[in-house]
C-alpha cells in the first residue's frame, strides 16, 4: 500500500531540510547507485494518517470535489468441485448425489410389481367394454327396436281398419295370402307375462326383421291352420319378445290376433308330466284349462307321428325339423287337412348366447270370430295370469 500523502499544512510546518547530496545516476549493468549515508539532522515527526482502503478526495482548480468511492476488492472463489471427485466419493446405496443422475436398475419385485399394475389395468379395461356392449345390448338396443315394434303396430293396425288384411286375398281366409318379406300381419299375446304384453309378428326371419319383433318362418303353416305355425323372437336385446318363455307350463295359453279372429293355443305337457297327466285326481291334465290339451300321439299308442312334441325341449341350431309340420317328425306323412294346427315358438338359449334353441309347442284348441257389431270384444283367455 502506498504511504499515506501528508497534507500540504503538514509540510509547512515542518523545519527547513538540507539539500541532499548528489547522487551518480545508476548504471544499467549495476542497478542503482548506493548513497552514502549522512546522518541527518533530529526533528519533531508528525503522527502518519492512518492506512485506509478509501481513495481520498482530489481538489483541484479545475475539477470538483468528487465523492468518496469505495474500493472494489474481490474475495478469492473458491474452486469448484470436481464431478469426478463427487462421483469417486459417493456410496453405492444411491441414496447420495453421486447417484442422483443413474437410473436405479429394477429388481425382481418391481418387475411383478409392474407385471400385476399392467394385467390389472388390462381386466378394467375389459370389464368397462363388457359392460358397454351389455348395456348396448339389452338397452340401447330394446329402446331402438321398440321404435320398429311401435311402427310395424300401426302400420298393421291403419291396414286392418281400411280392410286391407294380406291374409284375406281372395275373400276367403287361408286360402290365399298375399305377405311382403317385413310385413305384419298377425299379433302375439301370452297373458301369463302380463297384460301389456303384445307384439306384432312380422313376415320372416332375417336378422333385420327380428330386430322389429317376433318373425315368421316363412312356409310354415299360418295362424289357425292345420300344420305348424313357427314364430321366431329374441331372448335379450332387440325388444327381447321372447325373453321369459322359458317360465312358460303345460296348458298356458298364447293367443294370437288375426283382422278375423282370435286364436287360443295351449302349451303341450311337458316331458316329464305325460306319464302322470291325467293318472291322479290331483294331476295336471284334469286342470279346467288343461281340458283339450293332452300328449300328443293320435291312434297308434306311444307310436303315432307326434309321440315326440313335447311342450318344451332344448335343441341344437340345425335342429330344423322342430318347426316341420309334424315337430321332430318331417318325414310323417300326414295329410294337410288332418295335421294338427299347432304353433311353435323358438328362441336363443341360454341367455346372452346362441349356443343352443329353447323350444316351445303348443296346440290350437280354441277359435273367436271377432264380432263386427262388437269391435272391443276379447277373448276370456286374455285375462288369465
């Protein structure tokens, strides 16, 4: 540090100094040239200022006195830190920052883990579109065929009440009929399933035709005549007409609506009442209800062309021979005017699947002509639960 500057009242006081004896200028080979030392004379010294860090102010005739201005003293950094210093020091627990930028391999237990994680999320995700299809299905589905149920209804009914009955071609019932692929012709009513039960059958089988109610096999005989009149419907979705026939018991009644009259078929005893049907007082087949309905075998005991019609029977799909005019017998001959009129409905079996058909016969066993005078007429049989 340079010595303190001493203030020009300073030197003024101080007493006169003897000139200083000459000195040879130095030489470049030898440096500086040594004085001799004289001893100089005592005199009074001053006190020196104090060292200080502060630059003082300057005056002069020219310039202003300027303010003091600290002087700017940088403090030593320290060194950083070598990375390879951090990463030699750290331990192998990755717990410490030499661990902080590698990712941690995955154990065994991770990996089940993450195994379990995936094949979890994959199961919701399946159930989640289990769920939507079965909902698409029985709902979306119902409300969309309910809309086509509802229009082939009154299509029907404005054709019955201008007269125009596609199976009344020719004025006489049977005889000829005249039914489009689609078209309605005829109404279903199964009074055990409640009393707003009631769909509009419609020509065919097709799956588009299924779709807007129960359909027809077409070539089976229709309602009332002697042969086979087989109705296909289905189970879940799609309106679901035939949802709940397999609840359907000997001697229950179907009835089915026509523009000319109202036909009562009965469903056939089941498998294992023939034997017993009408053996006791208790028996089923001496019911009121049951009154005309009995197993089928007409004249040759246990042997005649309907001895395997059951009122209800679980088949394989390509078991066709179920609608045939003679059920499970197609190959019977049996005359047209002395086969049994009977009605035949199928369905899917089981539920939610196509695996196998869910059989229903039953036989014609009573016939109303609709009165004209009495248009709001209907048969008893309706009102049976």
């Amino acid at each position: 540090m340079p010595p303190a500057a001493v203030p020009p009242a300073a030197l003024a006081a101080a007493p006169p100094v003897p000139p200083a004896p000459s000195v040879p200028p130095a030489s470049p080979a030898t440096g500086p040239a040594k004085a001799v030392p004289r001893p100089a004379p005592r005199r009074r010294q001053e006190p020196a200022e104090a060292e200080t860090d502060v630059l003082p102010k300057v005056a002069g005739p020219d310039t202003e006195p300027t303010d003091v201005l600290p002087r700017v003293v940088d403090e030593p950094e320290e060194p950083a830190a070598e990375p390879e210093a951090l990463a030699e020091g750290a331990e192998d627990d990755g717990d410490e920052a030499g661990d902080a930028g590698e990712t941690p391999t995955p154990t065994r237990a991770d990996r089940i883990r993450t195994s379990i994680r995936t094949v979890g999320e994959l199961m919701i995700t399946a159930g989640l579109v289990v769920l939507l299809f079965v909902v698409y299905e029985v709902y979306v589905t119902d409300w969309l065929s309910a809309g086509k149920q509802h229009d082939a209804t009154n299509a029907l009914d404005e054709r019955w009440r201008s007269g125009q009955d596609p199976l009344l071609e020719g004025g006489e019932r049977g005889e000829h009929y005249n039914l489009a692929e689609g078209q309605g012709f005829a109404k279903i009513y199964i009074p055990k399933f409640g009393p707003d039960y009631a769909y509009t059958i419609l020509e065919g089988t097709t799956d588009q035709i299924l779709e807007s109610g129960p359909g027809h096999y077409k070539g089976t005989a229709l309602p009332g005549q002697p042969g086979n009149f087989a109705v296909a419907g289905h189970r879940v979705g799609k309106g679901a007409p035939f949802n709940d026939l397999d609840q359907l018991e000997s001697c229950d009644a179907l009835v089915v609506e026509t523009s000319s009259a109202w036909y009562v078929y009965r469903v056939l005893p089941l498998g294992g009442e023939v034997e017993n049907w009408t053996k006791n007082a208790d028996s089923k087949g001496n019911q009121p209800r049951c009154d005309q309905v009995a197993p089928l075998r007409t004249k040759e005991q246990d042997g005649g062309p309907y001895a395997r019609v059951p009122g209800q029977e679980i088949v394989t799909p390509d078991r066709g021979e179920v609608i045939a005019a003679v059920p499970n017998n197609p190959s019977a001959s049996v005359p047209k005017a002395q086969q049994i009129p009977l009605i035949t409905l199928t369905t899917c079996h089981p539920r939610f699947s196509a695996k196998q058909r869910l059989i229903v016969h039953g036989r014609l066993v009573k016939e109303w002509k609709k009165d004209q005078g009495k248009p709001g007429q209907l048969p008893p049989e309706l009102k049976e639960g």
